[in-house]
C-alpha cells in the first residue's frame, strides 16, 4: 500500500510538473513576444515623437507659417493704433444719450427679453432653413437611388436572359447563372 | 619452490619448471571455482556500470541544478526577453528644455562600411556605389578598396540609401547599426549642448559637463532654457548682426530670483547634426568663455558701491566734471558734451565717464575693491558648463580705481555682469546662474550682497536711462515693459592697443523695472555704424543717416525688438505695467 502511495505521487509529481513546465513555457514565449512588441511599439513611438519635435521646432514652424500662412501680420506700435474714442466730441455724445436714457432703455428687462427672442427666433428660422435644405438633398438622392434601381429591374435585358435561361432548360444546355 | 603461476612443483616429481612439457592440467581450473569467478566478474562489471551511469546522471543533474539556482538568484526580472530580443536601450538621456521640448535624443542609424576581402566584382560595386551616392568621390573609394583594410563609406545613412544598400546583397557592403545623437533643433542650441564623439561621449558643452548624468541615469536632463525664447532672441541677433555688421554677437536672458537661465545665445552658431571639428575663436561661447572690457555697464556698479557704502546719495552733486582728464599718461574723456554739473543719478543716466570716475575717488579702493569681489565679478565662476572663461587678473595699482569706475582695464564674462546685474535687480540677494530646471527652489536664501535699499535706487536709476530723453538707451523704452538698463561701450584691445574702430557693445537690462524678473544681456561684437538704418523714436520721429556707433544706437535697438517679443511669452503683466505708467 505504500509503495502504491508513494508511486502514484511520484506519477502525479511527474504529471504535475511536466504540465507546469509547458504552462511556464507557453507564459515565457508570450511573455517574449510581449517584449518584443513593447520594444518595437517603443521604438515607434521614439521615433515619432522625434519626428513630431523636429516638424514642431520654433524654426520650422516659422518657416511654414511664411510660406503657408495667407494672413498678412503687421507688427504695429503702440502710437501707430487710431483709439476708438477719438475726442472729447464722442464722449459728449455718449453722455448725451446717457442723459436721454437711452441706455436705461437699453437695460430694462423687456429690450433684453423682447431682443433675446428675437435672437432666438432668428437662430431657429436658420436652423430650420439649414434642416430643410438637408431634407430636400437628402430627398433628391433618395429619389434618385429607387429610379436608377427600378430601371435595372425592369429592364428588357432582365427579362430577356430569364427566357433563355428557360430555354436552355428545356434544351438541356447548362445554364450559367448571373452571367 | 613454487612455480611462475604460483603453484607448488613438489608434485610434479621435481621436474624443474624450464625442463617440463606442456599440461592441460596445469591450466585447468576446478569447474566451480571456474563459475564462481566468472558470476563474480559479471557483478562486478554491471555495478561499476551502473555506477558510471549514475556519477554521468549527477553531474548532469549537477549542472542543470546549478544553473536552475542561478537563474533564480539573478535579479533580472527580463531575463529571457533580454537575451533573445534586441535591445532598445539608448547609450544616453535625452535632454529637454523646460517645457519639455526635446533638444538631444540618441537614435539608432545606419553606418556604411566596405570590406574588401569579400569584393568580387570591383567594378560593379563602384558602379552601384556611384549611383546611389552621386556625390560619392569614387576614385578615393577605389584607393581604399586597394589598400584592402575596412572603411566607412558613409556615416549615419538616411533611410532610402540604407535600403538600397541593403537591396543591393553585395557581401562587402557593411550595414552595421549604430547609435548617434539628434539635435532637432540643429544649431540654436550648439553652444549650450556641446556635441559628443564617436563613442557617445561628450567631448564639449552639457553634453560633456553631464556626461556621466547622461549615460547613467534613467531620467532625461531638464534644462532651464526655453526654446521659443532662445529662437526668438536667435532671430533678433540675426536681424540685428545683419543691420549693424558686426562679428558676431551673444545674449542672456536670466530670471533675477532663481537664476534660472532662459535663453542663451551666441553668434556664429554651429549645426551639432554636422559634428565638426571648431577651432576658429570667432565659435566660442560669448557668453560664458568669451573674458571681455565691457565699458559702462561698470558704472552701476560704482554707484551701487557708492550708496551701499554711504559716500554718496542719488541726488548728491558733482561740481566741475572735466570733460578730460589725464591719468597715468593716458587721456580719459567723456563720450559726448556733458554739463560740468551733475548728480550721482545723471551720471549714471547719462553715462559719464569723469563722473563715475569721482564717484570711485570718493569711496575708496579698498571699499570698491571689496564691493566688486563680493559681486564675484574677478574670478572664475561655478557653472553647469566647462567652457567658462578666467577673467584676467590684475593689480589694484595707480589709475585703476579711475579706469576700473568705468569699466576699463577690468576684464569679465557676460555671465558674470547678468550675475552682478540679477543680484542689484533682486534686491541684493546673491544667485548663481544655472542652466539646469530647479522647481520650487528659492535661491535667495544665499546671503545678501546689497541693501533693498540700493537695490531700489538702483532700479528706479536704471529705469531713467531708458525712459529719460536723455538717457543713454531710449530706444528700447517699449511700452507696457518697464525696461530698465545700462549701456556700455568698450573699445577692444587689438595688440595691446584700444582700437577706435573694434568695439565691444553691451546692453543689460532688467524688466519688469518695478518688480525686476528677468534680466536680459545683449552683446554685439564689432558692430559698425547704419546710416541706412531708420530710426524710429517713441515719439514717432524717424531718423536716417546716423553714424555714431555706441551701444545706444544699436545694442539697445536689438535688445528693445527682443523684449517686445518676447514680453508677451514670458508674460510679464503687461497691462498692469501699461495702466501704471
């Protein structure tokens, strides 16, 4: 009895190992390849990021911004820039409008809803006139798709090739489907 | 007497061994005898067998044991993948600049090489080399290829040409890969960076100043410079090298409180792709190894002395300044008409040369002597490059207080002025310049040079000379940016003797001047006058044909386009500054 016991660890023993030997084996090749996809996959990303530096160099980007660039920059000076507010005049002019409350008009909630509104209603008529307009290409092709369809189906060819196809069967000629 | 096989002759009649015939008798064995003998030699032999086997078996088991312990002793977590995949491991650390652009990278190319031994159709390479190489000086090919030892053909290959080498299958033709250093940026940063040899060493610059960080460490070297501010004061020395003519010219941008450098340039540069050996001196870093009279930018200095010291108050006046005086033989006179009255602070605005020079009379050699030692001005300063020039030694003997109050006869490198310059601008406290990023680090707990107090004085003093008409560098009065600053006009020595024409011209500037920042060092070497040069002055008057040839008339301009671009990088506050004035 025990000389069985001892044989049958020994066999389970070697089973054991043998199979976790081949596991270890099948983690170690996996892991290998893992490896080597990290290094191939790092390398890349190196390179990449090198290239990425080098196409992004203050110089390069100068160089393109001369050559592709349509905007025309002006290097202005401070003196050289008209103020918007050009004299007294204006000022006296915008207190005036102030005195007549133009601008307490201005702020009362009634303008700022009743110019909301309207800000609104403009921005859903746009969008409505925008959406219309897709529907109505989007109609066109659908309207083009199902006529150049139908023409295909019902075309004489169509039918004449399904007679022959009957013919060839009666006659026993071998048919040769979607010719 | 017992016979030769050992057996006793009394039995066989006395017959001596020699005189008896042949017995089988004498050779037969008993039968059992015979068996025992023979099953013993077969055990034997089966034992010894097995034992054999068995010591084949341990030492077997011996060995793969040994190794089995081996491989789990060693640390190595990679141990199979780093013996069965090639390796990526670059030789050494990129280096970034302080936005994390990257400035050095090592990389894996291509090298092509010949060997000769294994040519079998000369001609045919030579033809094949000719057309993939158009360039390719083909008869000094053919001479090394007759020499028969091995040799490079070209060094870092580009893609298409390694490829169709390498399509060409000639045995001779050797593909071998190897690692070499990227400078993206290719020649805006050649005097900081260095370059390596072909060992991936440095040879000069960071490169060799941070070797040993580079090679072994697994982090990149931050740097504290900053590349689109280094392109930009790049292309503003360009520009202004092209207007004025000049030599060469170098700049320095520091912040005042770290001493964290930002940008440092010097012109001519060189492409670190191209690795060359430069000798010409005209190649040398200005900044850092360039030992220069530097003229006026002393007078600060002087004056700062003069507050700390107590002999001299901003408004304190100077009565009957000659326009010339003569000391130790030599004429000393100021650069333009001058009133014969002026206060320590016109002096300095208006940059005159007897003014400083009694200035310097007034504290004493020993004070001012003592004051420029503690601004470290004299000896060779402790920075992150190797290429740091020695100033040159002197004695403190007759007329040198005079010349020295000046900024003559007295030799220093830029970077120790931008030193000077940051410790006046932050308030006295001592920094030391450093190319490397350091967060979070406060460098102003290194001791005190200078008072708040002068500091102040200083600051508001170096505010007037750009923003006072009569001030010496209007032109870089750029609005929103609290420019302050002083110029300095040095003759160079050409054989021992002042040249008139060859001159050295400096500007250094801190800004914002209310709370300084950044200081800012513009060098141009040899400039020469542009009469051609428009002019525009903050009021909108422009000038043309102007022939005078000082720093005010071209170090300022360079230095003032510079600020203006890059004040809105470096974000100064510029609207808060632009409300305040």
């Amino acid at each position: 009895m025990r000389n069985i016991l001892i044989l049958i660890t020994l066999i389970s023993g070697l089973i054991f190992t043998s199979l976790i030997k081949n596991k270890t084996r099948l983690l170690e090749k996996e892991l290998f390849y893992l490896d080597n996809e990290i290094n191939i996959l790092s390398t890349d990303l190196s390179e990449a990021s090198l290239d990425f530096h080098y196409l992004t160099t203050p110089k390069r980007i100068s160089l393109l911004a001369k050559n592709f660039l349509n905007e025309n920059f002006m290097h202005y000076k401070e003196f050289q820039i008209k103020k918007s507010i050009k004299s007294e005049k204006d000022l006296v002019v915008l207190k005036k409008l102030k005195n007549d409350n133009t601008f307490n008009k201005l702020n009362t909630n009634e303008f700022v809803n009743k110019n909301t509104n309207e800000f609104v209603n403009k921005k859903t008529n746009v969008t409505k006139s925008f959406d219309d307009n897709q529907l109505l290409i989007a109609k066109r092709i659908g309207n083009k798709n199902p006529q150049k369809s139908k023409k295909i189906i019902s075309s004489k060819k169509a039918q004449q090739w399904a007679g022959i196809q009957i013919l060839k069967a009666f006659l026993g000629i071998p048919t040769v489907p979607f010719k | 007497m017992p016979n030769k096989k050992g057996k006793d002759n009394n039995s066989s009649n006395h017959i001596p061994w020699r005189n008896r015939g042949f017995f089988f008798e004498d050779y037969e064995t008993p039968k059992y005898e015979y068996k025992q003998k023979l099953r013993f030699s077969e055990v034997k032999l089966s034992l010894n067998r097995i034992s054999f086997i068995f010591f084949v078996f341990l030492v077997v088991g011996f060995v793969f044991g040994s190794k089995i312990i081996y491989l789990a002793s060693i640390k190595k977590k990679n141990y199979f993948t780093n013996k069965l995949v090639p390796s990526v491991f670059l030789k050494r650390q990129d280096i970034l600049d302080r936005n994390n652009n990257l400035l050095a990278r090592n990389v894996k190319l291509y090298s092509a090489a010949i060997k000769p031994r294994f040519i079998t159709d000369k001609g045919k390479l030579l033809i094949n080399l000719k057309l993939i190489f158009p360039n390719m000086d083909i008869d000094r090919i053919k001479k090394k290829i007759e020499i028969g030892k091995y040799f490079y053909i070209k060094k870092r290959l580009s893609e298409l040409e390694w490829k169709k080498l390498w399509l060409l299958g000639d045995k001779s033709i050797d593909l071998n890969g190897k690692q070499f250093r990227v400078y993206p940026h290719e020649s805006l940063f050649s005097h900081v960076l260095g370059q390596i040899d072909d060992d991936n060493l440095g040879v000069s610059g960071l490169e060799k100043s941070f070797n040993k960080k580079l090679t072994e460490s697994k982090n990149p070297l931050i740097l504290s410079l900053d590349a689109n501010l280094q392109h930009i004061i790049r292309e503003e020395l360009i520009s202004g090298n092209n207007i004025f003519q000049t030599l060469g010219s170098a700049a320095l941008l520091m912040e005042i409180d770290s001493g964290e450098i930002l940008s440092l340039v010097s012109l001519p540069d060189f492409d670190l792709n191209k690795r060359t050996n430069i000798e010409d001196p005209i190649y040398l870093n200005k900044i850092t190894k360039g030992v220069y009279e530097l003229g006026s930018v002393f007078k600060t200095f002087t004056l700062a002395a003069g507050l700390e010291s107590g002999s001299i108050k901003a408004n304190t006046v100077f009565r009957d300044l000659k326009n010339q005086i003569i000391c130790g033989g030599m004429p000393i006179s100021e650069h333009d008409e001058l009133p014969k009255n002026l206060t320590a602070e016109e002096i300095l605005v208006r940059s005159s040369n007897i003014g400083a020079i009694r200035i310097a009379q007034k504290i004493g050699v020993k004070r001012y002597k003592e004051f420029l030692n503690s601004l470290e001005l004299f000896e060779k300063i402790n920075f992150d490059l190797e290429e740091v020039g020695t100033p040159l030694s002197f004695k403190w003997e007759k007329c040198k207080l005079e010349t020295a109050s000046f900024g003559h006869g007295i030799t220093t490198t830029p970077l120790q002025i931008a030193k000077a310059y940051a410790i006046i601008g932050n308030g006295g406290h001592k920094i030391n310049p450093t190319i490397l990023l350091k967060k979070n680090i406060s460098l102003r707990n290194e001791g005190q040079i200078i008072s708040l107090k002068t500091s102040n004085i200083i600051n508001s003093m170096l505010r007037k000379v750009v923003s006072n008409k009569k001030g010496t560098a209007s032109f870089a009065d750029k609005k929103g940016y609290e420019v302050g600053g002083k110029t300095g006009t040095a003759r160079k020595v050409i054989n021992g003797i002042y040249s008139k024409e060859k001159k050295i011209n400096t500007f250094v500037s801190l800004f914002p001047i209310s709370k300084p920042k950044y200081v800012l060092l513009v060098m141009l070497d040899e400039p020469k006058s542009a009469p051609d040069f428009v002019y525009e002055f903050s009021s909108g008057y422009k000038l043309t044909g102007e022939t005078r040839n000082t720093a005010g008339w071209n170090t300022v301009i360079v230095a003032g386009n510079i600020i203006e671009k890059i004040g809105p990088i470096l974000a100064t506050n510029n609207l808060q500054a632009y409300n305040k004035l």
